[in-house]
C-alpha cells in the first residue's frame, strides 16, 4: 500500500463524517450569489410568456366568502337516502382533485410515496365523515387551471387544492366556507433586488395558468410580463434557470417552494387575501352543508389548530381558523 492510499484510508471517514454534518446544516442565508448558469435551458413544456391581461381576482363584491349553513351531520356510513353523500358512498370512495406539487398543502411525500399536506387532511376528514374511515378516497392530479372544469364535468367529487373563493369561480362551482386565509407574496432570487411589487416592471413574473395571482399582479403592476407555467414547481424551475426573474402567489405555496432551495426568498408585502375553499360542483346544496359540517368540527375540535401546527408553522403563528359566515 503506498503511503498516499493509507493517507487516503485515514481521511476517508473524516471526509464522511464532514459531509454528513454539511448535509444537516440549515442554510437560511448563503454567503455568496448563486452560480449562473450558462448553457441554454429548456423551458418547462407549455411554459407562455407575456400573457394577456386577467381579472383581478375578486371576493367581495359577491360575499363570496358566506357559504350554506351546515344542518345536523349524519352518523359516518350512514348518509341520507338520495343524497350527494349517499352517492359518493355508492362509488365507493371520494374522488379529491388536488395537485402533488404545492408542498405543504398537497404533495408527494418521496419517501413513502404518500400524498400528504394541509389539504390533504381536509380532504381525508371529508371522507372520513361520510365513510368512517379516512382511507376511502382517490386523488386526481390537477393543475390550477383544470379545477373548476374537473368539478363541472363531475371527474371529481371535490376540490382541495388551494383554491381561492372568487366570484367569478362562483359562476361556475359552489364552495365551502373558507378553511385557510392565505396572502399572495413574491418570490424572488436572494440578491436580485426584487424585494417588492414596485420592482416588477419590466420584471418577468410567473405563475401557475389559472391561478388568481396573476390577475392581481397584473392589477397591482401593470408593466411587469406575466409567464404562466403548468405548475408550481415550473416557475420554480425557470427561476432556478433565470428564465423568469420572480414567481408570485400565495405565501404558504412560495414558502413551500422556497424550502426546496436556498436561494430564493419570498419577500415584499402581502398583496392581498385568497380565501381556500373546497370546491363543489354546482347543485349540491347538501354536499355544502355537510362540507361546512366537516369544517366546523375541525375547527371546534381543536383538529384545525393541529393540522396547521404540523404543516404550515413555517408561515408563523397560527392565526387561527377563518370564522365561518353562513346563509339559510
Ligand atoms: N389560490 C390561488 C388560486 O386559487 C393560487 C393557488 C393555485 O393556483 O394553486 O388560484
């Protein structure tokens, strides 16, 4: 054995033992900018730029944060004769349109293969009050911009994928009162300068097509160039590829994304509130009703408080449950 390769057998698990305490070390500021990278990458598949004007995302002009007042909640597995719920029993479990991109309200956990999140939760407490066991369900992968058509054709029984109650959305699905309150934010590259909505002109900003973050940037600084992408996770990608130069939406969605790299930070003010709400298809009174059931118990049970303390305690205290404002 030369005298290097026995220096080597010495410093071989010093080396070890170096990178593995490297890899537990948490990395809130890195020291320098991130490397740019020169090579041309691709862009996420359906990735457009400089899209056409939006709506602002409104909920006031239509209350559409009030919802159906819950009745008295049956007994698990025993759901009225003829009811929405009674049919989801007959199909066998509750089809739930979500995405397994938005860490931490819905995605795929990569050890077990799980679909976990806030959402998540809410969805399995649902079909938990109508089967008795929150295992009866099936999750289908949507974008932002197939929720309200999913609901429409029926593909889905619901939709808990962070959704905001607009009243525009309310033309074409029902809701659920509101179960989280969350507030749109930018995202940004550490050292970019892009600290704020004022230093978006110009700026290429992205979010998921169909989401109501691009109406409100759009509204709030007319001069930045909205991108749209398919999900989350593209927009993140095109930052880390420095195609865009800022990601906006809601803040629990950015710190997700932010957790999966050091680099970028959310950053500014909140520029408004969206209010989640679970989806429903049109005409189904009771399923709100008993949505909202769900939710109350959630709420009073303490449950709510525990689902955030586990995934969204990134964002802070908790500031609660929205309190729920029904009509007859
Ligand atoms: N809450 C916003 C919306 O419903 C953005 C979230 C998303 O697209 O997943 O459009």
């Amino acid at each position: 054995m030369t005298a290097l390769s026995r220096r080597l057998r010495f410093l071989l698990p010093l080396l070890l033992v170096v990178a593995t305490s490297a890899a537990c070390v948490e990395f809130s500021a890195p020291p320098s900018p991130p490397p740019v990278a020169f090579a041309v990458q691709p862009t996420p598949p359906g990735a457009e730029t400089d899209v056409a004007r939006e709506p602002v995302p409104t909920s006031e002009t239509c209350n559409a944060t009030e919802s159906l007042r819950p009745g008295p909640m049956p007994e698990p597995g025993s759901m009225p004769i003829r009811s929405t719920m009674a049919d989801i029993i007959d199909h066998g479990r509750l089809i739930v349109g979500l995405d397994t991109g938005s860490n931490p309200f819905s995605f795929r956990d990569p050890i077990s293969g799980d679909i976990r999140g806030f959402d998540v939760d809410i969805a399995r407490a649902i079909s938990a009050a109508i089967f008795g066991a929150p295992g009866s369900i099936e999750f289908r992968v949507l974008s932002s911009a197939e929720r309200t058509e999913a609901l429409q054709n029926h593909t889905v029984d619901v939709v808990v994928k962070t959704m905001s109650i607009t009243c525009d959305r309310l033309r074409e699905v029902d809701f659920s009162s509101p179960y989280y309150v969350a507030s749109q934010r930018i995202l940004s590259t550490r050292g970019s300068g892009i600290d704020g909505p004022d230093k978006l002109a110009g700026k290429q900003v992205c979010a998921a097509r169909g989401a109501t973050s691009i109406g409100r940037i759009q509204s709030i600084e007319p001069r930045a160039r909205m991108v749209t992408t398919t999900t989350w996770a593209d927009c993140l990608v095109m930052l880390q590829q420095g195609q865009i130069d800022a990601v906006s939406t809601d803040d629990g969605i950015l710190a997700g994304l932010a957790e999966q790299d050091p680099w970028v930070q959310v950053v500014g003010p909140g520029l408004g509130e969206e209010y989640y709400g679970v989806g429903i298809p049109k005409g189904q009174d009771d399923m709100v009703r008993f949505v909202n059931g769900v939710l109350t118990q959630l709420r009073v049970s303490g449950r709510w408080q525990q689902m955030y303390d586990r995934w969204l305690s990134v964002l802070g205290p908790s500031p609660g449950p929205p309190q729920p404002v029904y009509r007859d």
